[in-house]
C-alpha cells in the first residue's frame, strides 16, 4: 500500500485485512515495528483527533512525527495554481511539498473544501494537485470530500461493538450553526454501504448528498450485498436502525451561497438527536459523530424531550 486516499481504491477483503491488523496491534503492540520511520503531517487545516491519534500512533510503533500548519511557525503555503503570491503566503505548495516528502518516509495531508464550488470539491481538485507532487507513501487525512481514515476508524467502531454487517446505517443531517464539509458524510456512507448495510441518508429537503456522492456509495453497496437509498422521513429511516451516525453538511441546493444556507437551516433547529428518534430503532441502537459537536447551539423548547443520552461510538 502507497496511498490510502480512498477506501474505494481497495477491495473489501483488503480493508479488512486492515482491520484485522489493527485489531492485532491493539492487542499485541509491535513498539519497534516502526523504528526509524518519519511520518510528517501537513495540516492545512485545524485538527484534534486525526493529529493527536497519527503522531500517538506513529510513537506507539516506534516512529517519529513532524508537523507543519501553514502560517503558524512556518511560511504560509499558497495552494492555487497560477495564483499572484504578492499576499500573505510565502511559499508556494509546488516548492514546499517536495520538500516536507524528501524529509519523511510517509507524508499525512489535511486540507478542508472551500464549499464555493461543488463540483470543483468533488473532484479534489486541491488534493490531487498536492498528491502530484508527493513520491512517498502519501495519507488523505480529510480531504474536500473524503476522510478515509474516519471511514476505517468508524468500520472498526461497529465491529468492535458488533453491529450486524447487516444491520441498518442511518447517516443523519443534524443541526449545526454553521456549513460544513461533504467529506464525513460522503466517507460515512461509502464505508456503511462497502461494509454491506442497509445505508439511509436522512436529510432535509435542500441537503440531498451530490450524486456523484450517491452513485459511488450504491456501487459500493451492489458489491457488498448491501442497499443504499435517501429520505426525508424519519420515522421510516430510523425503522429497526442499529446506528444512527448523525453529521451535518452544508447545503447542496444553494452550495457556496451563505444566506441562501443560512435560510434554509434556520427552520430546522428540530434536526437535533433526541431520546425520541429511538422510539423505533433497533434496542441496541447506537449513536455515533464523528466530532467535534458545538454545545447549547439549540435553545430548548417545550415538548421537545431531552437530548439523546445513547452511548457515543469513538470517532478519530
């Protein structure tokens, strides 16, 4: 394995074989398997989990760790092609990338959507101009609209909590002050249909998942003997669901357009995880986010029952 960008770039049997490593670890460290190995982590974006867990992980197997946050301590990088560098970066991503990959045996790459343009986030057009100029073994730590490593921690989530493989995944929008990213949620549903589950979007009108997002989850599903479909109505998507895996993402009926998102969610503050959206779910349901979640975002209002006090599955 050179690059984990994707899960969709590997064969089911494959992920599980990653799985089945990781579960081996847990169990029976290997504190010198990494001895000597450099792992640098390029964060052109904010990050708690995936930072944190990458460097602890690197240490527990003997390595070693950098890393670089543009504009903190570093020159801030300039990521546009063509772009007049007479601001505030210093340094352009076509010089400085080879560079951080020359220093390193492995290179760890976050770097957010600008959610201006949906297809230009679909494509990954940042990423894959960055993933150009990497010769060694390259890591997608969130891209525009994937977070590969999220996906494989929340696969082995389920199965240490022994979901059923079978058992029905319910990705649901959820309240949020502000719009965020596609890619949680397009790894999420990815995962859920590749791991062969009955895979239900819940959302809003207005935040339907892009198509592209869609058709790649239901050939992943058809592959795995798993389905995948969309909905509106909670009460049918919650029918007998083992998780409900609640995110939100921006709108992608007005994407790029903050008023016209900020409109839309404004009547949708109901869109809250509560001890009520169990009512008909599976006894064993469980919750799981992938944080972090903004506390008192939503005023209580009478009637509307407590917050949900369900278990929270880990997240990375």
């Amino acid at each position: 394995m050179k690059r984990f960008l994707d899960l969709a770039d590997f064969e089911r049997d494959e992920v599980s074989a990653l799985l089945q490593l990781a579960r081996r670890l847990e169990t029976s460290p290997e504190p010198r398997a990494l001895a000597g190995k450099i792992l640098g982590l390029l964060f052109l974006n904010p990050s708690l989990r995936t930072l944190a867990s990458m460097q602890a992980g690197m240490a527990r197997l003997g390595g070693s760790s950098f890393v670089i946050t543009p504009g903190q301590g570093t020159w801030q990088l300039e990521t546009k092609l063509g772009a007049v560098m007479n601001g505030a970066a210093a340094e352009h991503i076509r010089e400085g990338i080879p560079v951080l990959a020359s220093y390193c045996d492995a290179l760890g790459i976050r770097a957010f959507a600008d959610c201006k343009d949906l297809a230009y986030d679909l494509a990954e057009t940042n990423f894959a101009a960055m993933a150009e100029l990497v010769d060694k073994p390259l890591i997608n730590l969130e891209s525009a609209a994937n977070h590969p490593c999220q996906a494989l921690a929340d696969w082995k989530t389920m199965d240490d909590l022994q979901v059923p493989q079978r058992g029905r995944f319910v990705l649901s929008w959820a309240y949020h002050p502000r719009a965020l990213p596609l890619a949680v949620p397009a790894a999420a549903v990815h995962m859920a249909a590749m791991r062969g589950m009955d895979v239900v979007v819940l959302r809003p009108e207005g935040f339907a998942l892009p198509p592209a997002v869609m058709t790649k989850a239901r050939r992943a599903a058809a592959q795995s003997g798993g389905s995948v479909r969309e909905t509106a109505d909670r009460r049918d998507a919650l029918e007998g669901a083992a998780i409900i895996y609640a995110k939100e993402w921006g709108s992608t009926s007005c994407y790029g357009d903050a008023s016209g998102d900020a409109k839309l969610r404004a009547g949708l503050l109901g869109w809250c995880v509560r001890n009520d959206w169990f009512t008909n779910t599976a006894s064993d349901c469980r919750l799981m986010h992938c944080l972090p979640v903004r506390r008192n975002t939503r005023r209580r209002r009478r009637g509307s029952g407590q917050p949900a006090q369900h278990r929270a599955a880990r997240g990375f």
